[in-house]
C-alpha cells in the first residue's frame, strides 16, 4: 500500500531522528533542515500534510521563518495542511501560526502517539478538501456555460436555448432582474456562436445621453453638426459581421426606437449628416429589467419594435427563484476571490451558510458576489461570518442555548455536516455521499431524519 508523503521541517537532528523512527513505518518521509529547502520541496505540490519548527534557519532561535513559511503557504503550497512544532511557552507563536492557515499543532517535546493523531487528522482533512475541489472542477466543467455555473433545473433548461439559440441568427430578447446576468447569457450567445471571433458591441441605452446617442449608435459625418470635425464610426458600424448587445433597451428613446426597428427592418443604417444608406451585418441582442409589455401598452415602447426584438425570448429566473445555486456560486465566488487577493483558505460558517440560504437575494447573483468580496476585503479570520457578510442571523426564537446535550449537539453536527455537503455539491446526493465518504441511502435518511429541504 502506497505511503502518504510527508514533509519534516526540523533543524534539530535529534529531533528530526526521532520522527524518522516513529514515523517511518507510517509515512514517506521527506526532511528539510532550513527554510530554503523546506520553500523549495513545499513548492513541488508533492506533500499533502507537512510539520514545521517554527525555529528553523537563517533564524533557527526566533519563530521569523516560520511565520514566513506560513505566510507564503498560498502561493507556495496552498493545499498543503501545516502542523507547526512549537515550544510549551510560545502560546503566541501558535496563535499567529493558526492565524496564518497552520492546520493544527504539537507541543514540545513531542508525544509521538499525539503527533500520529494530529497528522492523521490533517491528512483526513487534506484528502476530504482535495476531493471537494474535485467535485467543484467536475461541477465546473459540465455545470458551466462561457462562466456561467447552475444545477438548478430552471438555468440548466437556460443553458439549453442558449445553446440551440446561438447557431442562429434571430434577434434575442433576454429579460431579468438586475443582477441575474443578463450580459452575461448575451455574452454566451456570442460566444457560441458564428460571429465568435467577430466584435460584440455593448452599448448601454440609459447611459448615454439622448442628444448623443443616434451618433453613438449611428455614427456621424465630417460638419454634420457643430463639433463634428471628424467622421465618427458608430457602435453598430464597429459590430459590423459581429454582434451589438442593447443593454436595458427598454430606456431607449422613442425618437431612436425608430431608427433601431429601421435596421431591423433593412439592415442598413445612416450616419448622422451621410446621404447614403450603409448596410451593416449585425446579430441584435437585447435586454431589459422591465415588462416591455407595459411599457408598450403605456406607450412608452412601441409595439413593433418589441415584436421584431421578442423573435427568441428568455426569461433569467431570479437567485431566490434558483436556491440550489446559492451555495454553488458563493463557494465559486469565494475560491476566486480567494484566489485573486491570495487569502490562502477560506471557508463559511455554519451560520453564514444558514444566512446565505434564508436571505432573498434582491440584487441577485451581483449581490451575492459583492457580499462575499466586502467578506474577503475585511476578513480577520479563516472563516466567514453572516455578519462579514453582512447579513442577519437566525431569529430570536432560533437562538443558540446555553449548552446542549450530547445527544444535541451530535444531531446539530451532523445537520451542519449534511447542509454543507449539499450546499457545496449544489444538492447533488450522490456528489454528498462521495464527500462525506458514506451511502445515498444514509444520505436520504439523514435529510429525512433532520428535515432538510433540498
């Protein structure tokens, strides 16, 4: 049976002797006596757990390479579980190594049988989040569409007429709330599409002001205007073979929802001040935030131009309409920010994932991904909190008791267990199971047996 490798960072020959002979039989061991080469072998990726003497040279009578070590282990190592080897008396050295990720800790001297506890732990640790990053890139990979990540029915049904809608060149007319990502299901359209390696064009139709906007969609001539001391292109010209995305094309106004349904009507287009008409190959996608169907029967939309852009309709379901997704794209969110700001790990409370559920997400998915960077910036700890989030705990009549019974607190350990299995598995029983290292059948009764909703 192949051995579980294991790094020795130790200076002390005695020391380093003595785990030889009573771990040897366990691990394959590996030792480095300095911090150059312990840096060297913790960036090979090749050690799933490793013990570090916080003393070890250029300042082997100070914990400063140490804490360099640990300090750099997200970039070094970042899978790497650490066991720092510390002194009975540097209480604040262990405190500042577990600040900075180590995953547990020994005291000197060293009690073998407590180190192989301690270890076997980190390695069990270590083998159950590997396997979670596992199932997160398998998740990736057939859960994710140009960026986009859903298991819930509703997205993955999306997904779908993205997919059959993008080898066609009809107008789309996505419509959502703010957040949901409709820039980026236009984006997904492009991308899968013919016109891939050609221009999308966005332009933003309540960003632009009125008097400039037929010159920025339309372009202009030489004199058209006063100011005009050069021919402009405009945003369609420059799509031109490509694709032109009208973001909140319900804004648009009524002067330009004219000039808009010509195009769709002729393809061709006038710069402001031109005397000939220039045809322009483009694919029109549009969205929008509102119900252009009263916004035609108010007046404000006209009619014709709905029905020439409402050719493919879709319809972005809400977060709060998609909850298995919740917990899916937090993790996502979390590990590449994470990634970005190099954190090293970090992970939700049970509170905050309680929190993150139960909350009804009225920017949507923009929303949920905002919290978790304003969780990041401002984290002091290795775990995130509904208030690092900023959002409320559980209610008054859900509030913690003093202490529980064993019994009690079993049951909520291993409700917390299960929520978070599903929560990161996006309710995936068999993906749970496999993570939890159990059954699908013990799986289904413990939802039963603690009433989870899935």
């Amino acid at each position: 049976m192949k051995k579980d490798r294991l790094l020795i960072i130790e200076d002390d020959h005695s020391i380093a002797q003595q785990l030889k002979w009573s771990l040897g039989e366990t691990y394959d061991l590996s030792f480095a006596g300095d911090a150059k080469t312990a840096r060297k072998l913790l960036g090979s990726g090749s050690f799933p757990v490793a013990t570090l003497d916080m003393g070890i040279p250029p300042h082997p009578d100070t914990s400063e390479e140490g804490l360099k070590i640990l300090e750099d282990l997200p970039t070094l190592a970042p899978h790497t579980k650490v066991v720092v080897i510390t002194g009975n008396t540097q209480q604040h050295t262990v405190l500042q190594a577990v600040k900075l990720g180590a995953a547990d800790y020994c005291e000197k001297p060293i009690d073998p049988d407590i180190l192989e506890i301690i270890l076997s732990r980190a390695f069990k640790m270590q083998a159950l989040e590997e396997a979670n990053r596992e199932l997160l890139q398998q998740t990736d990979e057939s859960l994710n569409l140009c960026g986009m990540l859903s298991v819930s029915p509703g997205m993955q049904n999306m997904f779908k007429k993205i997919r059959q809608v993008s080898v066609t060149d009809y107008p789309v007319l996505i419509w959502g709330e703010s957040g949901t990502g409709k820039e980026m299901v236009a984006n997904a359209i492009h991308q899968l599409s013919p016109r891939a390696k050609k221009p999308m064009v966005i332009i933003n139709c309540g960003a632009i002001p009125e008097n400039l906007l037929e010159s920025e969609l339309f372009g202009h001539e030489k004199g058209a205007f006063t100011g005009a001391v050069d021919r402009k292109t405009g945003k369609f010209e420059q799509a031109d073979s490509g694709t032109v995305f009208l973001d909140e094309i319900g804004e648009l106004p009524l002067a330009m929802q004219v000039k808009l349904l010509r195009f769709l009507q002729e393809s061709t287009i006038e710069r402001i001040g031109g005397k000939n008409p220039l045809s322009v190959d483009v694919r029109i996608i549009a969205a929008t935030n509102i119900d252009l169907k009263a916004a035609v029967e108010k007046g404000t939309f006209r009619e014709d131009l709905y029905f020439r852009l409402n050719v493919v309709p879709l319809k972005l379901p809400s977060l709060k309409e998609r909850p298995e997704d919740i917990m899916l794209l937090a993790q996502h969110f979390l590990q590449s920010e994470s990634r970005s700001l190099k954190t090293g790990r970090v992970s939700f409370s049970p509170d905050a994932i309680a929190a993150l559920m139960a909350h009804s997400w009225p920017g949507n998915v923009r929303e949920l991904q905002n919290r978790i960077r304003r969780a990041i910036a401002t984290l002091s700890s290795r775990s995130i909190t509904a208030e690092d989030l900023g959002l409320e705990t559980c209610g008054p009549e859900q509030a913690e008791k003093p202490f529980y019974t064993l019994q009690e607190a079993r049951n909520r350990a291993e409700q917390n267990c299960i929520i978070q299995a599903l929560a990161i598995t996006g309710n995936n029983i068999t993906m749970a199971a496999k993570l939890l290292e159990t059954s699908r059948p013990t799986i289904y009764d413990l939802i039963k047996k603690h009433g989870i909703n899935i």
